[in-house]
C-alpha cells in the first residue's frame, strides 16, 4: 500500500476517533502504573486492528473482510492480560464499547455476557462452550483480542501474522520493569543496568515475576545488589520443602516453567509472616482462603455480609415466634432437642476468620478499616490485583494455584482454608425472608463460580484425605474436609441451594436440599420452622423437575405442620397455601386451587397488606387459574394489579416482578386481536430481554420467555421466526432438562402448532403424537391426563381436521373430555372448546362425504 493511502486511512482514523465517544469501558484489572516495554507491538496490533484495508494475502485467511481478532499467546505471567488492557485503554475513544469475557470456564463466560447485556442494554452471544469460537459475536463486526496459553488456539487470528507470542519478553524491558516496580532513581548506571539484567534473565524476563521481585526490593526486604543471593537461598529452601513434602502437587510446581514466579511469590509470602502485625497476619489468612475462591470477582461486598450477616440473621430470629405450644408432645419436643444438644459432642464451630469477625463489646461493629488494611497489603505486594469500579478483587491464576498448592500447605490445611472460604459464602447468603430484591438476587447468582470453585476444591480435598489413609500416612484424625452434618451444615445447604435453584442448576439444588431436609426433619421433627422451610425449597425444586405430585405431597405435608406448630392463619403458613394452590392447578385440580387461593389472598391481605409482595405472588397465580378457565379479563386484572404492585415492591427486573409481567403479556395473547397482541409482544420482549441479562441464555426461565414470545410472533405472522426460536431453545432444553421434562414438551406442543400454521401439517402430527404419549406418562398426569395434554390433543385434532383425518380428530376430542372429567373437571369450559371442535369435525366430515357421494342411478 503506498505511503499517502496509508496516510489517508490513518487520518480518517483518527477523525473518526475524535468523534467517538466511549460508553462503556470493562476490562479485567487496571493497566498498571509501571507499565513498561512492547510499544513497538503495540503500534503494529493497532496498525492491524484499525488499518482499513487488510495488508494479509487472500490465502491466509478466506475473508478478507471478516472480524478483527488477534491472539496473544504464551506462559501464564507473561503479561498477556496487561498488554491487552493497555492496548485497550490506549485506544477507548475508539470504541463504543470495551467489555471483556471470562472463558476460563463455561459458568463464567455466561455470567460475563450476562453482565454485558445487563450493562449495556444489548444481547448478548450466550451460547458458551468449550470451543473458544462459541464465545465470538456473530456476524462480522467487532475487535477481538484473546488471551491464552494454548497455541494452538493461534489460529483464530484474521488479522496481520494472526497472534504475537510472549513466549520470552524483551530482555531490556524486562530490566526497565524491574527498575520501576523497584523504585530505583531514574540515573541508571552501568553497574544497576546490569545488575537488572542479571536478575531479569535468573526470573526468565517473565513480567509477574520481575513486578514481584521489584516490590520484594521496594518493601526492604533485600537490595538490588544482593537480590540474586536472596532469591537463591528462598528458590533453595522452597525447592528442599517440596521434596520433604514428596506430593504429587509439589512434584508438579517444581517441574513447572512458572517456578520462578512460585518462588518470587514464596518471598512475598514470607516477608509477610515475619512482619508479625495484625494487617500481615490478616492478609495471609485472607490470601490463603482466596485460593480456595474462584480467582475473578472477590468482591467487598462478599466479605463485608460475610461478616455482618450473621447479625441481621440473629436479629431476625428473635422476631420470629411459633404459637406457644398447646400439646404434651409440643412441651416434650424443645425439651427432647435440648437433651440431645447436651449429650451430643460439640460439632466444630464454623471458621471464619479474625479480620471477619465483629469487635466485641462495641455493640458488635465490624472494623472495615482492618479488612481493608489486610487486602492493602496483599495488593502492594502485587499477590492480588484490585477493580476500584466494581470493589473486587482478583488473583493471578499462577499466584492462585501457588497459594493452594505450595509445599508446606498440608492437605489438613487446604481443609481448614477451604472450609473457612465456604464459611464466608455461607454468611454471605440471606435466606427469605431476608434479602428478596433484584440486588440481592443478583448478587447470590454472582456467588456462583465461588460455590462450584469450594465444591471442586473440597472433593480434591477429601480424595486426598483417602489417599493418605490408603498410604497410612499420618492424617489429622479430628479434622475431615467437609464438617459431618449439624444444623449449621445444613442451613448452609439450604443456602447453596438457593444459588443453585437461581442460576438454573436444579439437580445440585435437589441433592443438597435432600440432605438438609433428611437431617433437618430427623433431628428438629416435621413442626418446625426449618423443617418446613427446607421442605418447601424441595418441593420447589421438585416442581421446576418436572415432578409436581412430589412437589403437592411436601407442601401439604408443610401446610398442615405449619398450621399446626404457627397457626392457620400466619403468613408463613399461608405462602404455603399459596405454593400448593401452585401445584393444585399444574395437576388440574382447578376449583381447589381456586379455593385455596382466595383464602391465602384473604389471610395475607389481613396479615401483610394488600400491597405486600407475598399478596400480589398470590394475586398473580390466582391469575393463571382464571386463565385455565379461560375467564381470560379477569386473569388480566389479576396480573396486571400483581405486576404493577411489584414493581413497585421489589422493581421492574426482580424474578417475581417479571413472572407476572410474563402472565399479563399471555393473557394479551389469549385475549386476542392486534392491539393486544401487540402490547403481548411488546411486555414479553422486556421480560426476555431481562432474564437473557440477568440469567443467561440458558436458564429454564429465559427459555420459557422465548417460547412464549415465539408463540406472540407467530399468532401476529411472523411463523418461520416463530420456528426457528423454539428450535433453537429445545435444543438447550433437552441437554439442560431431558426429553419428558413438562417444559421440554410444552415447547414441543407449540412447535408442532407452527409447523401447523406454516402448512407443514404432517410433520406436526407426527411431533404432537409423540409428545401426547410422552405427557401420558408425566408425575403429574392423573391417569393420563394432564392440562397440557389436553392441549396438545386439541391442536392435533385441529390438524386432524386440516389433513381430513375427521374420525381420529373426534376420537381425540372425546379422549381429552373423557380425561377432564374423571379428574373432576365436569364444569370446565375448555370442554365446551374441544365439543364445539368435534361439531367442527362432523360437520367437515359430512360436508366432504356429502361432496363425494355419487348420484343414485336406479337397477339397470
């Protein structure tokens, strides 16, 4: 390209630049204030990235117009990361946007896409996936870079050679880092300048290593000139802990490339235990239990109600009071548990560190100038990396692994660390009926990666545990990696659960409830507060499986406990009332529902007010009832009220608040006509658009808004969209849910019906056939019948009739009413709709019999 083409480009470039205005700028830490080195790279990726005109021969690469992306790779502490928050920063008046992906696992990249369509009002690519081109933005716009230290991943490079690799930095600004990071004088002789290089070259010119070795210098610890001498007798002394140690990690961390970085950390760490002061004491403890964290997003937040929570659940407690007892048993049973607290050996208390523990004898005030000293001093020594946009934190992946898997942390202590980080996520969770808004919500979704990261952490722990029993080594016989249950491990079971249930993950929310309500159940009987509550989480977990008969049995068993131990008429017993009145209408028990909503609206109205959110819940499912009998403007009325009221309870994108919206844009659907239609639409894209942000693409609610929304669409026309979403979602639901999960075949329902409103009539029997069969079979069919059965029936009789199979269409009909009333259903008007279908039916029939019969001749 000649000279003053190039420089053409360059000042449209920069035009362009001036105009723009940034909005949105994330990237994953802050460009550090010493950073040194690759400026010469760092033109030629931005010559790359903004060159109009691609300079890489048509061979190389298929499109010569495709999206700009750009591969970094090379050893972990390599700066891969910081080159490319710098080539970000340095270039952000170009960009409308600057967001950043966490792919080092797949719960991660979609909570990143979450936050960048909740952040930014946009949806996102959400189909996360092992392979890396999952997670680029379809289409051909955008600037990627990615970092990595798998080459081979080089490949997905379209522009210049593709990738830089940072296999070995410059050996000149490697001595330059070192010099600042050590805040020698700017003069630097020849006798500094080599002593840098010298040491620079011992730690393989890798950045993290040499930022950490210049702090070393900064702290006092040791001097330029004698760094190597120090260096050497710590690489010496780590080196002799690891081979006593014989471990299998140890073995690993002194074969890996990264050891110089392992040891420059090591002298960090022990500068800090010889400093003896309370700041150096709580900062290892808080960088030992981090290990045990997922290394991105260690919020404030997250230590701060790990501490204080505890407190407001103390608080809340001494409100909430059980009728006095009436029977001997209700006498015997606190006096029977008592007993058994006394004669029981003391379970080990849960560990929570100094630094998190309140002052005592201050009214219990928590010192966050303490916790914020302790991670100013993990910080300066560059062992953690702080956010100030978001208060976070976060951890190299080397400085991670090292923290967890250096040679003197025993595999007791990786126990006692990781039970302390489970600890902290623990008390961080508030259990409703604390903690219920949007915020809240949103944070217990964000514990997530930490939970799953404890989970990992503690089977790797217990694994270890039986190896060493196996090889009849030494193990601490009074300290195991999980606590045996008590009633602390399982209120924080019962906590899990309520992230897991939140993020979707509801096989791992059933097997931790299972065993809280077991444990809970056997020891504290079935009349008390939290055996009845851990009851009602499991029932429903039990009704998001798919298994609503399991979910109706706990809640009655719970209804009938709480009237009994709190009275029929306090409200928990009547958000009972309200959830099996939930379970009675999925299992078509309509006219029960239907009474025992009214009576839990009344009691709540009397006991909470009328513009309480657990009244309008209630409000909002009598609405689906009204709907089922099609009494389709009072539902609206409902759901309208419920959806009002919440919002401005709990706020527009709360989970309650958007459930109700969801039901007043159905109940438009239902209604009919264009202008309702088109309000149905309009509510429905709001809801997707919001649990798309806060949920992710894959979530059972986010799935169930597509589907509904593809039903609007193709009730306005627009039927090929209409199939290709509810395509594309039963795709996810099956490998999410399983092929007879009731949403699975719910969405295959009314994929058979677009196909049946796109003319394609035949392959639409052949998927209601299947999916009638299937709904037979469900746990909450009643001998056969379900109300989405019955659904379904009616849409096949409907193709039936549009194919001329009359008689099958009415056999069908009749089948359905049949169903409806032997489960009790004798008065309910969608009977009227399937015997005006089979009059619809004999009438077609006749007609076509009427048109083919030959005239009457006579005898020959």
């Amino acid at each position: 390209m000649g000279a003053n083409l190039r420089g053409a480009f360059d000042a449209a470039n920069a035009v362009a630049a001036l105009g723009s205005n940034n909005k949105y700028f994330d990237i994953p830490q802050s460009v550090s204030s010493i950073f040194t080195g690759q400026e010469s790279l760092l033109d030629e990726l931005a010559s790359f990235m903004f060159c109009s005109i691609p300079e890489i021969p048509a061979s190389k690469h298929e499109f010569r117009h495709a999206q700009k992306r750009f591969v970094i790779y090379g050893l972990g502490g390599s700066g891969k990361t910081q080159f490319c928050c710098k080539f970000a920063q340095d270039n952000r008046q170009r960009f409308w946007g600057v967001f950043w992906i966490d792919g080092s696992s797949e719960i991660r990249a979609e909570q990143t896409f979450s936050w960048i369509a909740k952040t930014a009002g946009r949806e996102p690519n959400d189909r996360a996936a092992k392979k890396l081109e999952s997670f680029f933005p379809e289409g051909e716009r955008g600037h990627i870079l990615i970092t990595t230290r798998n080459p081979l991943h080089k490949i997905h490079g379209t522009i210049g050679e593709g990738f830089f690799n940072f296999g070995q930095w410059d050996p000149v600004a490697a001595r330059a880092l070192l010099l600042k990071a050590s805040n020698e004088p700017q003069l630097w002789g020849p006798s500094v300048l080599d002593l840098a290089t010298k040491i620079t070259k011992a730690l393989g010119y890798l950045p993290l290593a040499v930022i950490v070795a210049g702090r070393t210098i900064l702290k006092g610890l040791c001097t330029l000139r004698d760094y190597l001498n120090f260096y050497e007798s710590n690489w010496k002394r780590v080196r002799q802990r690891a081979h006593r140690r014989k471990s299998d990690s140890s073995v690993q961390i002194e074969a890996d490339p990264q050891f110089t970085i392992y040891v420059s950390c090591d002298v960090m760490y022990q500068s800090l235990q010889n400093e003896h002061s309370q700041a150096a004491s709580d900062a290892i403890e808080l960088l030992n239990v981090f290990s045990f964290l997922h290394r991105e997003s260690i919020s404030v937040k997250l230590l701060l109600q790990g501490a204080t929570n505890p407190k407001v659940e103390q608080e809340h407690g001494k409100k909430t009071h059980r009728r006095p007892p009436k029977t001997w048993q209700e006498w015997f049973e606190p006096a029977l548990l008592m007993l058994y607290q006394m004669l029981k050996p003391e379970p080990p208390r849960p560990i929570l560190l100094d630094v998190l523990r309140v002052i005592e004898g201050t009214d219990e005030v928590f010192d966050v100038y303490r916790l914020r000293e302790a991670l100013a001093e993990l910080s300066q020594r560059s062992l953690i990396m702080y956010r100030a946009e978001k208060d976070s934190y976060s951890i190299h992946p080397i400085v991670h692994t090292w923290v967890r898997e250096r040679p003197e942390m025993k595999t007791a202590d990786q126990a006692i660390w990781c039970r302390a980080a489970a600890t902290i996520i623990s008390q961080s969770i508030l259990l409703p009926p604390l903690a219920t808004s949007a915020a809240d919500d949103d944070f217990r979704r964000e514990l997530l990666p930490h939970l799953l990261s404890i989970r990992t952490y503690e089977q790797e722990i217990r694994h270890q545990f039986d190896r060493n029993k196996a090889e009849r080594r030494r193990v601490v016989p009074f300290f195991q990696p999980t606590p045996s249950m008590n009633r602390a491990a399982a209120l924080s079971m019962a906590k899990y659960s309520l992230v897991f249930t939140q993020c979707g993950l509801f096989e791992d929310a059933l097997k931790v409830q299972l065993a809280a309500y077991e444990f809970l159940h056997g020891l504290l009987g079935p009349g008390h507060i939290s055996s009845i509550r851990i009851m009602l989480a499991l029932a429903g977990t039990y009704g998001h499986l798919g298994q609503g008969t399991q979910a109706a049995d706990l809640q009655e068993e719970a209804l009938k406990n709480s009237t009994e131990s709190l009275g029929n008429a306090h409200p928990d017993t009547l958000r009972i009332m309200d959830s099996l009145d939930v379970s009675r209408w999925m299992q078509a028990r309509f006219e029960e529902a239907t009474n025992l909503h009214g009576t839990a609206i009344d009691g709540l109205t009397l006991a909470l007010g009328s513009a309480h959110e657990d009244t309008l819940r209630a409000k909002d499912h009598l609405g689906r009832v009204e709907s089922k009998y099609l009494r389709h403007e009072r539902a609206r009325e409902l759901h309208a009220c419920a959806a009002e009221g919440l919002k401005a309870t709990l706020g527009e994108e709360h989970l309650d608040t958007l459930i109700a919206m969801e039901n007043l844009a159905m109940t438009y659907l239902e209604l009919g006509n264009p202008s309702n239609l088109a309000l149905a639409q309009i509510i429905e894209e709001k809801v997707l658009a919001a649990r798309t942000a806060k949920l992710g693409g894959e979530h059972f609610y986010t799935l169930w808004s597509t589907l509904n929304l593809a039903r609007i669409r193709a009730s306005r026309g627009d039927v090929a969209e209409a199939e290709a979403a509810i395509r594309a979602g039963l795709l996810i639901a099956y490998r999410n849910l399983g092929a007879d999960h009731i949403g699975v075949l719910n969405g295959r329902t009314y994929l058979g019906w677009v196909q049946h409103l796109a003319g394609q009539t035949r392959t639409a029997i052949d998927e209601l056939r299947d999916v009638i069969a299937r709904q037979a079979k469900l746990p909450t069919a009643i001998r056969g019948t379900h109300p989405d059965r019955s659904m379904a029936m009616f849409i096949l009789a409907d193709c039936y009739q549009t194919v001329g199979r009359f008689d099958d269409g009415i056999a069908l009909c009749a089948e359905a009413i049949k169903g409806i009333r032997d489960i009790g259903g004798q008065h309910h008007p969608f009977i009227g709709k399937l015997e005006e279908k089979v009059r619809d039916l004999s009438r077609e029939r006749e007609r076509v019999l009427t048109s083919v019969r030959l005239p009457y001749r006579g005898h020959n």
